[in-house]
C-alpha cells in the first residue's frame, strides 16, 4: 500500500490463527509481522515461518 510516497507493511493474521500467533516469541512475532503476508490458515502460517528461516 502506498501511503504518502511511502510503502506500507500490511501484515494481517486471520482471526483463527491470532492463538497461534500469539502463542511465538515478540521477536518472532514481530519479524513475521514485517513480512507483508496475509496469513489465513495453518499453510501461510508455515509458508511465513519457513521464508524467516530460509532469509536467516
């Protein structure tokens, strides 16, 4: 999204994985929440997680 000539991280958990989400640690938390995903099910979640890691 760009806002102002500058570009917006839109990171949004769906509901049904706000537990999950809340469940990391702030630092990972945090660090997904840069990512600019949408995550809806268990498979964005994993998909989220394993591009963290594979980013190091």
């Amino acid at each position: 999204m760009l806002n102002g000539g500058v570009i917006a991280v839109m990171t949004k958990i769906d509901p049904s994985m706000q537990e999950k989400f809340n469940s990391l640690s702030e630092d990972l938390q945090a660090e997904i929440m840069k990512q600019d995903v949408q995550i809806h099910n268990l498979q964005d979640f994993i998909r989220c997680l394993e591009k963290i890691v594979r980013e190091g």
